[in-house]
C-alpha cells in the first residue's frame, strides 16, 4: 500500500533542474521534488509521495488528514 502524506513547505530552492523544496512532517524535515506542483509556495501544505509534492492542499484538510494518521 502506497500513502502521501501532508507536510508543510518550509523552503524552495529552483535553481537547479527541478525545483526542490525542504517540507516538514511532524517536525522532521525532507527535500522534495516541487516538479509536480509548481504552483507551491512556502507556507503551503503539499501532499508528498515518494520524494515527490504530488498536490497543493489546504491547511485544514492536511491537519484533519494527519490528525487521522495519528490514531
């Protein structure tokens, strides 16, 4: 079974060939690649897969979403 989570984007950095961002999930921080949603901003909450921010979401859905993922 494959899960993206909900983490929030912390920092861009596009100055290579694919945009990259460090977000943060729960306190521990990965770079992602931003390739997939161009459109997110720091302060945004991405929904992450496999290295990869695969969608913008809204803060509320993100920590309803996490909030189930700790039960």
């Amino acid at each position: 079974m494959c899960l993206a989570i909900p983490g929030e984007l912390v920092s861009i950095d596009a100055s290579g060939v694919m945009p990259m961002g460090v977000v943060r999930f729960a306190g521990v921080s990965r770079t992602v690649c931003l390739a997939c949603t161009p459109e997110a901003r720091v302060g945004d909450y991405v929904v992450v897969h496999a290295g990869y921010a695969m969608a913008v979401v809204d803060a509320a859905a993100a920590q309803e979403t996490l909030a189930l993922l700790g039960q």
